[in-house]
C-alpha cells in the first residue's frame, strides 16, 4: 500500500507539489510504454503532447482516442491513496492527459496554472503526473514555481500565439518572478500537483522521448460545472466539457449534483 507521510503531505500543502516515494513496478511501466506508442499510432492526426482524455477508449468528444489501459491507470489503488491523503476519501476523476513529447522535436509547454482552463467549482484538483519514460530537464520535463498556488487564487493569463505550444494560455509574465524548479522523475515516478500552481515544461530537443500522464481528480466537494465554458479550442486544442464522463473513484459525492452518465458511451 503507497501511503504520503506526513513530511510529504505538509510539502504538498506549503509548495503547491510533491514527488511521493513511490514508483510503479517496472512491468507496469512497460505495458503502458507499448500503450502510449499504441495511442500515437491510433491518433496520427493530433499532436503526441495533445492527447487529452486518452483513458477513454471510445472517441471522445475532443476526437482522441483512447485506452482502457489508462483508465485502469487513473484506477490504480496506490496512486488512489496518494490522491486521497491530498485531497480526502472522496475521488472524482474527470481528465486524463498524455503529454508525450517525441525526441528531438517535443513541444513547450507555456507556464500556466490549470485551474484557468477548468470549469470546476469550487476549483480543486489534484494532479498526479505519472512518467511513462524517464523526464529530466534535458527532454523537457515539468517545471513549477514552489510555494505559487498559496493564494489560491488565479492570475491573469493572455493567449501565447507564438507556433508549436502544446497549451495557448499562459500566465501573466510579472507572476513569475519566482524561480521555477524541475521535477525531475524516472519512469514509475510521480509528482502531484495542486490546481492553483504555476507550471510548465520546456521543449525537448534532447534524443530521448518523455512522455508523462497527467491524472486529474477532483474532491466529492466540487462540481463539474459543465455550462461554465463553451465547447471550443481555447486550450490550443479542442476541448468539450459538455460531454467529458466522471467516475466517481472513491467515496462520496458530496455535492450531489454531479451527473455520472454523461459522456458514458457504450
Ligand atoms: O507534461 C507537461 O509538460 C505539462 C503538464 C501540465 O501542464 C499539466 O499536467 O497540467
């Protein structure tokens, strides 16, 4: 059983993150090494850095598809009780993203906090970014300012239109005067992330590819407040939370007004 300790908890809580002391075994890392060369594969038409919602095996709404194998990730009981020493006993997942970033060509990502692009109210998410290959500065990997998400607040962010980003928004430049850090992980690695943090990650030029899942969960406090934002490609990519599933992972759902059929297809 994974568990956070106490050092580690009280470092999410004050710097926004944390690297758990957990890794997944290295058989698990290389199914899902073959799952993400598979999803690459079965989507030629998108951006490997864009592969959103790609634990839904159907088409999704935002035109990936998916895989089950993913899905069984969000699902993975070490990873949940991680999650729940963050966020408590009652678990939505509502997103899942890979950003894989190929070797010698990945893509930036701007400096951003997630919260902005989400219509989650109260706004809460843990993210669990889970290294699929080794991520290091040199491929890219994420970035974050410590200690950023304390004022839970969001800051401005303006749409960076500059070509190959992987998101459009970023925030505004004068909210990084914080030095940012790299979380640098092995394949197995996770770090978790707080929805109000400001992070990144830069190009990868480096010969080596560095692909992550990015696991979002939500507590049973908040909603899904799907008529908040307009179906659209804001984010840089298509987005469409019209439609998005939820599963209610674990616990309860305290607001009692999340719909877990929608977007259930088959
Ligand atoms: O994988 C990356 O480089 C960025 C991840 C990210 O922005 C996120 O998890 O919200």
């Amino acid at each position: 059983m994974a568990q956070l300790s106490s050092a580690e908890i009280e470092q999410y809580q004050s710097s926004g993150y944390v690297v758990p002391q957990f890794t997944l075994p290295a058989e698990t890392v290389a199914r899902l090494r073959s799952t993400v060369d598979r999803l690459i594969d079965m989507n030629p038409g998108v951006r490997p850095e864009q592969l959103v919602n790609a634990h839904i095996a159907n088409p999704n709404a935002e035109g990936v598809r998916g895989a089950d194998e993913l899905l069984e990730l969000t699902r993975h009981p070490d990873i949940l009780d991680l999650v729940e020493a963050v966020i408590g006993p009652d678990i939505i997942l509502w997103g899942c993203h890979l950003f894989c970033k190929p070797a010698g060509d990945g893509m930036e990502v701007p400096m951003h906090q997630d919260g902005h692009y989400w219509p989650i109210r109260p706004l809460a998410t843990c993210t669990a970014w889970v290294a699929i290959d080794d991520s290091v500065a040199e491929n890219g990997c994420l970035r974050v300012v410590p200690e950023s998400h304390r004022e839970g607040k969001l800051h401005q962010h303006y749409t960076d239109d500059r070509e190959r980003l992987t998101l459009s928004q970023a925030v505004q430049p004068q909210h990084l005067e914080q030095p940012s850090v790299d979380v640098e992980l092995k394949a197995g690695q996770m770090s978790l992330h707080d929805v109000y943090l400001i992070h990144g990650s830069n190009v990868n030029t480096s010969q080596n590819r560095r692909a992550g899942v990015a696991i979002r969960y939500m507590p049973g406090t908040s909603l899904m407040r799907r008529d908040l934002f307009e179906p659209g490609d804001n984010s840089g990519f298509k987005v469409d939370f019209s439609q998005r599933p939820l599963w209610l992972l674990r616990g309860e759902d305290k607001t009692g007004l999340n719909d877990f059929n929608v977007g259930h297809h088959g």
